[in-house]
C-alpha cells in the first residue's frame, strides 16, 4: 500500500507538471504545494499492540492456561474398563518400589500372571497392560512412571522396554548372570534347596543366554563332593555318561524325595524337647573340663586357699578353737604359735617300745610321709578327667565309623534301586 500511495503521489505529480506546460506557471505553484502536503502526511504502519492485563502478586502461582493438571502416565490412546477386585489384589499383593532388594524380572512374572485373571471385551493385551502396570507400582517406582510425558507410550512393548532400562541395567544384568555360572552349594544347604536356588537364580535373569544343557553342567560342578558322589552313585557310576534330560530328571526326584524325607522326620519330633547332636555334646563336655581344669589351676596357684577350701569340703575343724579352718589358724601366720599349732599331732605312747627316744625318733623320720587330702583329690581328679577323654575318643571313632559304614550303605541302595528302575 505504501508503494501503491507512492506512485500515485508521483502521477499526480507528473500530471501537475504536464498541466502547468500547458496552462502556465500560475496553477503550477499551486499543484505542487498540495502535492508535497500529500507526501508529508504519515503512513500508519500497524496498531500497537495492547498493554497486558494487570497481575497481582498472588496470580504468579496460579495457571494461566485452561489445560488440567497431571494426572499420572497418560499412554498415547488410554483405554478404559472395569477392574475386579481379585485383580487388584494380585497387583497390590507384592507392589514394585525400586529397591536393590526386589528383582524387575520377578515382579513382571507376577505381573502377567495377575493380568491374565481379567479379560476385558473390545481390549488389545497391550492396552490392558498399560492400564493394570501403575496398579502393580508403589514408592519410587511410581513415581517413576508419573514423569513420563503423557502420550509419548504407544504400546506395551515400549513401556516395558523404558521399565527394564531404569530398573534392570547392564551392571545388574551381569551380576545375575554370574549368580548362574558361578553357583555354588552351601555348606548346610540340601539338594533340594540348592536346586529351587538355581531355578530362581534362572527366573531373576530370563535372559541368561544358557542353553539346558549349560545350565545342568553349572549345577552339578557346583554342587558339593559329597553331594555329587550320591548323585553318581544313583545312577551306578558317574554323571557324565547321563545326558541333560536323565540328569535333570534325576536331580528332580531325589530332590523331591529329600523334602519328602525331611518332612517326615521333621512331623516324628515332640514339641518342647531340645535335640543335641553329637558334636554339641562333645563341646559341652570339653567346656565342663576346661572349667574345671581352671579351678584346679587356681586351687594349686594358692595352696592357703585350696587347703582351706579341702578342710570346708571335708568338714575338718581346729582341734583347739573348734572353728573350719586347720590347726594354727588361730594366730597370725608367721608367728610361733602358729607354728606350734602346726605342728601339733595326736600321738600316743608306745607301751610295747623297748627302744629309747632316740630308737623312736629315727623310725618316725624314716617313715614315707602320708599324702596330703589335696593331693589324693587331685590324683582322683586327674584319673577321672583322663578316664572321660579315652570315652569321649573311643565314642566319636565309633560315631565316625557308623557314619562310613551308613554312606556306604545308602550308595548300595541307590545303585540297586536305580537298576530297579531302569530295568
């Protein structure tokens, strides 16, 4: 428009100049001066925009939009259907938080397993599992899943692929895989119970990439020697000469009837009574000698304790003050009298002696001195704790041959029942 208004400015212009040739110089004047007050007058370019309304303090944390507020993850085409109670109550039964605890792969076993209790009409499987999948989640997890952006979830495959990325990585995906390639029995773990191990070891990392016959080779060279060695011997020789199936089948079975074995003996015991087996009761006795052993150790550190503990035991009373405690207790030790008292003995008068005092003293001197009541107790103790070694001894060579003589027998009876049930 301006350049339109332009050129007729200069038309006008051309036809004043055009005129004034014609008419003279009298209207020339004139035409130019209403034509160079056309070209003065301002061009309206555009209308300025209008002032923003007025924002008070308190509108800074409002919305200004009329969009609603999150509401949690939105897939790309949200279905919508009823869901029953029996349904939420698997999904809810054992909900995923994210911790280091809980295995990704176990909670999307249970996972399907609670989605196929409910079949809604007109739903595709993958728009039922985006719709059950924030139901099985609680805690960080759910959290999670809220700061996917609404719409951006196209089917079921994504979701879960975004799920394994966050809570199953690479890191985590290799420590699961050694669980299976390195798995070891232990020392007090069944066959049973190693056996239902290696299984979830299996389920916590479905893409191990080990075919069955890796996966039994991992198990039996992790299995201990005693425990490899039944096995051997239930199948009349060694497991190398058995494939994967005859393998797998046999570890099933005597898994089975070792729980079965377990359970039987476990329902024979009477409740309140505390069972010891013969390991415990040997360290038992072994504490009680070793306590006593510390007793005599002290007795014999300080002989004026271990006498008076003899003279309490034995009842022996002062024969002057008639107090517990031996002659010449009575005075301070060190002092004569004590030493008197001592010494004093009971003695009487050889009637039918012909020989003199000094005949008497020489005989008494070279009369062996009796032992004292400390020393008899100790020799009897002595004779007692060595006497309780020779029967623990003689017991645990008797216990450990039982239990030769018990393996031997149970691999005999594995080899012949299982000829029995091969033939």
């Amino acid at each position: 428009e301006i350049e339109k208004t332009a050129r007729a400015k200069q038309r006008a212009v051309r036809e004043a100049q055009r005129a004034s040739n014609q008419e003279g110089n009298t209207n020339t004047t004139e035409v130019l001066e209403e034509a160079s007050s056309d070209m003065e007058e301002p061009i309206d370019m555009a209308a300025p925009p209008p002032p923003p309304p007025r924002r008070t303090l308190g509108d800074y944390g409002r919305r200004d939009d009329d969009e609603l507020a999150n509401q949690g993850f939105q897939p790309a085409n949200p279905v919508s259907f009823d869901i029953k109670n029996t349904v939420l109550s698997a999904l809810k039964e054992n909900p995923y938080s994210g911790s280091e605890a809980q295995c990704p792969n176990l909670h999307l076993s249970h996972f399907y397993e609670a989605c196929d209790y409910t079949d809604p009409p007109g739903v595709s499987e993958s728009d039922k599992r985006l719709r059950l999948f924030k139901h099985s989640l609680t805690g960080r997890a759910n959290d999670w899943l809220d700061t996917i952006p609404p719409g951006t979830i196209q089917n079921w495959r994504q979701l879960e692929r975004k799920f394994m990325d966050r809570y199953f990585p690479i890191h985590k995906f290799v420590e699961r895989r050694a669980e299976i390639s390195n798995f070891e029995q232990s020392d007090n773990e069944t066959l049973y119970d190693a056996w239902e191990r290696f299984k979830v070891c299996l389920k916590r990392c479905p893409n191990h990439g080990f075919d069955d016959h890796n996966q039994m080779q991992m198990f039996t060279q992790g299995l201990r020697p005693q425990t490899r060695m039944i096995l051997g011997a239930s199948v009349g020789g060694s497991l190398k000469n058995r494939d994967e199936a005859e393998a797998r089948e046999l570890v099933e079975s005597m898994a089975q009837n070792e729980y079965r074995a377990q359970n039987d003996r476990g329902a024979k015991k009477k409740g309140g009574m505390i069972e010891l087996d013969t390991q415990s009761a040997l360290l038992a006795q072994q504490k009680l000698m070793t306590n006593q052993m510390e007793t005599m150790i002290k007795l014999l550190s300080n002989p004026q304790s271990a006498t008076a503990q003899v003279g309490k035991v034995e009842g022996v009373r002062c024969d002057f003050c008639l107090q517990d405690h031996p002659n010449g207790g009575c005075f301070p030790e060190g002092s004569e009298e004590a030493k008197y008292l001592a010494n004093f003995r009971r003695t009487y008068p050889n009637n039918n002696s012909n020989s003199g005092w000094g005949g008497t003293q020489a005989q008494s001197s070279n009369q062996p001195r009796p032992p004292s009541r400390l020393e008899e107790t100790m020799t009897k103790f002595m004779q007692m704790t060595q006497g309780n070694l020779e029967a623990i001894r003689s017991s645990q060579e008797t216990s450990n041959k039982n239990h030769e003589a018990s393996i031997k027998n149970l691999e005999v009876r594995m080899g012949q029942l299982f000829r029995q049930f091969s033939n």
